[in-house]
C-alpha cells in the first residue's frame, strides 16, 4: 500500500475527551474516529488491525472444534421474557418499535438466541458436545460509555456458547474454550492473567476472567506471587487476622456518643475504640424486607459477594428513612444486638402504612472475619448511643454467617500465607459455565444415554474483540507512539524513502524494495507523501509498524539504507540485503 492512497489522518494533538493512553493513541495514529459517545468509525489502518486479531481469535476457536455461525443482532423480546432476562438486563437492552409499534432489542449478548436454535435442531447426545460462536456486533445501554473502545455502546464480540449432556462433559467444553483463550491472547502479543472470576447466583468455580493488566483498567484483580491465586475482587478471599483475643467483660454497657456517626470518629478521643473492635452495620433491603449485614469496623462489604449469598443481585442499600422505620435510629447508631433489635418488634401498624419495607425482626449476616469476636463496640440502635462489651455469639442472633467481605492488599493469601497484592486490570474475555438455566427457559432439552430427557448444560465464552485491539495499545506503547505486536500490525513493514521524485535514486530503491517484500507476503506500506523526514519519522513511530527502513541520499551514498525495529536499535544494512534482513526479523 502506499500511504498517499490510503487515508491515515494522524494528529498531532491529543483530542481533548481522549482520557487513557490507548484512546488518544487510536485517535492520534489515525486508526478510529468517533461518531458520538461509545460509537467510533474505523478508520483503514483500525479495521487491519481488528481483522487480524479476529482471525487469530476465528483460527483458536476452529481449532478448538467450535463452529462458526451467524446469528441476527436483532432480537424479538418474547425470548428474553421466557428467560428472565427481560427484567434482570432491563438497564443494559435497547430496545426499539417497528413500524406496527411491535418491539425489538438489539443484541447485548446471544444466550436466548443460541438456546433457542439448540432448541429447534438438536435432541440427542448423539448431536453432543456442540459449540457455536460468531463474531458479531453487540448492542449496550452502558451507564457510562468511556474510554474509547474499551466500554462502548456498540462493540464487537466474540461468542461461543457449548452444549453438553453432562456436567463432566460441560466442564470438559470449559476447559478448551480456556485453553483457546490463552492462545488466543498470546498470539495477539497480550499479557493476560487469568483470574477467579464471580459466579453470581451460581456459585462454583467455574468462571475466569481474562485480565490485562493496567492502570486504565476498570476491574482490580487480587493476586498472590507465593502461589498462583488469582482472582477478581468481587471473588477474592484472604485471610483476615484477628484482633488479639480479649477476655469477654462480663456485661454490655451502653455509652452515650453524641455526634458520633462513623468508625473513624468513634476510633478517635475520648472514645478510642480502634476500627477492628468495631462492628459495621450496613442495611439492604431484599424484596422489600431490611436485612442486616454486619461486618467488622475495618473491613468493606463485598456487593457480589453479598448478591451470591442473598440468592439475588436484586437489592439496594436502604434509605435513612427506610432503616429508621425499621429500625428506630439512623445510620451512625445501628447495630444487630438481639435486646437493641427486639424492642422494635413487634413493629407499630401506623409505621408500617409510612413506608414499603416490611418490617418485623430483620434478617442477620455476618461476615466470617465476625466469628467469635468479643469485646466489641457497636451501635446501640438509639440516636447517639453505642454498646460496648458486645460478644458475637452472645449478644447477636447471627441467621448466617458468610464470606461478604472486601479482600485487602497485604492480607494473608488463603492458599499460602504471603501477602495480597490488588492491581488494576481491564477484562478482555470471560469463560463460563452456565449449567442449565436458559436450556431449561427454553427448552433446549436432549435425551441421554439412558433415554432420559435432561436440559442440555451450557457454558458461554466471551472475547470483547474491540476492547481487545485497545487493550493491545495500552499495553504495548511508548512515549512515540503505538509498538504493534508482528501478529497484528496493521502493516509488518513501512518503507520511509526521503525524497520521492520518481527519478531520485532513493525513491527507485524505495520501490524495489516494496516490490520484493510485497512479493515474498510480508504486508508493507511504502510513505510517498511528499513531507519533511521528521514528519514521516514521527508518524511511523506513532503508528507503530514493527519495522521500518529508512532510505536517504546521504547514507545511500555510503552504500547504506537504514533498518530500524520500532522497539529496537537502527541497523545500517546493504540495500540488496535489506529484503532478507527483514525476513530474519520476522522469523524470530
Ligand atoms: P464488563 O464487566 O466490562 O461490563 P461484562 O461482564 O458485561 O463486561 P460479558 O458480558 O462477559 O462482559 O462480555 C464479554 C466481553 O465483552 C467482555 O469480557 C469484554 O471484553 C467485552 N465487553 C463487554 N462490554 C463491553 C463494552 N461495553 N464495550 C466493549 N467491550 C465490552
Ligand atoms: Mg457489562
């Protein structure tokens, strides 16, 4: 290609909503352009470089015995009523009328679409293990499109989905996709971790997420150098050292703390009761009724973890005149002491006609970190008052005791003791295994062997492609510009001739070389525009070609032209060797 007949529009400065280094380099090096918020044009050099990360990703998953199909990006709701989803994604699904005012949604993902194939055409396990996948563009109503590629509203997806008879052949379906994901990121150039991802509802182990790790990532992932732990935070466990053991002082006291509302006020004079010998009460409402969730002073409620527990992500954090219907004070003074909570009940009739929740005494979780601590300090559910003195076990009807707590850096790792540490990373792909739910909304039912009809169990795969392709740039860059990997650059090769008058003998040897390369397959673009070489240095930086070769009067006049690596050192080389040279390069 020549760069005069293709368009590569780069800039100079960095657009001013370009937050993350990988955005502004999309837009300075000319390869995307957006239309508005979370919607972007490739541009020519963008759309190579998407094509090849695609087809590494097609390659991996034919390889993997997944089938290649198509599926339509709009989608009738009926389905998406029959699995539930039509309440639970609400927020994310867009959603638009025909002209008979007949309603569609626009993909955000393929489940209901794929059961529902499944459902029409295999019967047997006979037709079993299957996978589809396809690589298609996906529709979200994000909260917040941000950063480019990486949270958009339109994006495009990899998803494959598996279908099993059995739970052993599903996790066997798991375990390729996971091993195809690693290939896949490998051969784009990415370092990639994978981590414990949540599992929701489900519960289980078998959810990882892809991670690359980044500053400009939205995930944080915790993760142990001892042994090989890893995991998203909405999942990670660790070790929570216990406060030292004090003797249980025999009686709960309660001490007047006026204008006291947080731990750190209560940690401080006169009071001194240091964060770790508190006790944190956080109220939710689930399905309109208050639930209690304690947690010790110093440590943060985990919400996934808490939605796994509760069985439902469908709960909020109530309101200050929700919880002091319920619960008589306002948030400052809370706590779950059974004497403190059972003055509420039962609850006044006028309250109830006040305000939705039901009421009553609320249901109690504590957080594991809780178990058997005494001589703690908490809320004395009364406006300014606190209890100090308070055993777990003896003072707090516990209903269930869970993991719900937010993992820490430098908290013990469970599996070997050393220290946590927590890094910030950006998710490029999810694997899954969903057991049945949605064959069984839809009815994607097999016989077994033993002639017995069972849903068929599923597992989904996703790869974000696009945020992939951002994902690259931001982790491979420096202060010049983008530095592609070789498996997907947009050009492996860019041929930088200092003068182009088509006589000139640097603009000749430009063009033989181009011949040649282009003639032994490697992908080259060959800069004819008529610029300063500090233009063209600069931009070929920017962009990032894996390797250029620059040709000017002065060095050709030594006999020389000048090769240069985009991360490596510049080599002079003899124009007739320049075309081997380069293909070293590329074999190594
Ligand atoms: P996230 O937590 O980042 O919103 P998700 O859990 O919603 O991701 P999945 O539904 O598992 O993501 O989608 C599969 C992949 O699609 C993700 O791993 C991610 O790489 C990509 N992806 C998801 N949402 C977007 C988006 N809005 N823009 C670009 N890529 C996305
Ligand atoms: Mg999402």
């Amino acid at each position: 290609m020549r760069w005069t007949q293709t368009f590569i529009p780069t800039l100079k400065e960095t657009p001013a909503d370009a937050e993350i280094t990988s955005h502004k380099l999309l837009l300075r090096a000319g390869l995307l352009r957006k239309l508005t918020g979370g919607l972007y044009t490739f541009l020519p050099l963008g759309l190579r470089a998407l094509r090849k990360v695609e087809q590494i990703v097609r390659e991996e998953m034919d390889r993997a015995g997944a089938l290649e199909v198509l599926m339509p990006a709009l989608q009738p709701p009926e389905i998406w009523q029959q699995s539930g989803r039509y309440q639970t994604a609400r927020d994310v699904l867009f959603r638009l009328q025909d002209r008979a005012r007949r309603e569609w949604l626009l993909g955000p993902t393929h489940e209901e679409v794929v059961t529902t194939l499944v459902a029409g055409e295999i019967n047997s396990y006979r037709q079993l293990p299957r996978n589809f996948y396809q690589i298609q563009t996906k529709f979200r109503d994000e909260i917040r499109p941000r950063f480019g590629l990486m949270r958009a509203r339109e994006f495009i997806m990899k998803d494959a989905y598996s279908f099993d008879v059995t739970d052993e052949a599903a996790q066997i379906s798991y375990r390729k996709m996971y091993d195809a994901y690693a290939r896949i990121f490998q051969r784009c150039g990415l370092k990639t971790m994978a981590v414990e991802a949540d599992t929701g509802v489900m519960g289980g182990k078998f959810s990882h997420e892809f991670m690359v790790p980044a500053e400009a990532g939205e995930n944080e992932v915790v993760y142990c150098d001892g042994c090989s732990y890893a995991a998203n935070i909405e999942k990670a466990t660790s070790a929570a050292p216990k406060p030292e053991i004090r003797n249980q002082k025999s009686k709960t006291e309660k001490f007047a703390t006026p204008g006291v509302l947080t731990i750190e006020a209560l940690a401080k004079p006169p009071y001194n009761v240091p964060a770790d010998r508190q006790i944190k009460t956080l109220v939710y409402l689930v399905e309109s009724k208050l639930v209690l969730v304690l947690l010790r002073g110093d440590h943060q409620l985990n919400e996934a973890k808490l939605a796994g527990v509760l069985g439902t992500a469908q709960f909020r954090a109530a309101t200050a005149d929700e919880i002091f219907a319920g619960l008589g004070a306002h948030p400052g003074s809370l706590g779950a002491v059974a004497s403190a909570l059972e003055r509420r009940t039962p609850f006044r009739p006028e309250d109830q006609k006040r305000a939705e929740p039901e009421f009553g005494v609320p249901k109690i979780y504590a957080d594991e970190a809780l178990r058997g601590a005494t001589d703690m300090t908490t809320g004395a559910n009364e406006d300014a008052f606190h209890w100090r003195n308070v055993s777990m076990e003896r003072d707090i009807v516990v209903q269930q005791w869970a993991d719900v707590r937010l993992a820490q850096a430098d908290e013990p790792c469970v599996h070997c003791g050393r220290p946590l540490k927590i890094r910030r990373a950006i998710e490029v792909g999810h694997v899954f295994k969903l057991g049945t739910k949605y064959s069984q909304a839809l009815g994607a039912l097999v016989l077994d062997e033993s002639g017995k009809q069972q849903p068929a169990v599923m597992g989904c795969y996703g790869i974000g492609v696009t945020r992939t392709l951002q994902a690259i740039i931001e982790q491979c860059n420096d202060q010049d510009g983008i530095i592609w990997p070789l498996s997907v650059a947009p050009y492996t090769v860019c041929i930088t001739p200092l003068s182009v008058s088509p006589e000139s003998e640097v603009m000749k040897l430009a063009e033989k070389i181009y011949g040649e390369l282009t003639a032994r397959g490697v992908e080259v673009i060959l800069d004819d525009r008529n610029e300063r070489p500090g233009v063209k240095f600069k931009d070929s930086e920017l962009i990032g070609f894996p390797v250029r070769v620059a040709i000017g009067e002065k060095s050709l006049a030594k006999g020389e032209i000048e090769l240069k690596p985009r991360a490596g050192t510049l080599m002079p080389v003899k124009p007739d060797e320049v075309a081997d040279r380069i293909m070293d390069f590329l074999r190594a």
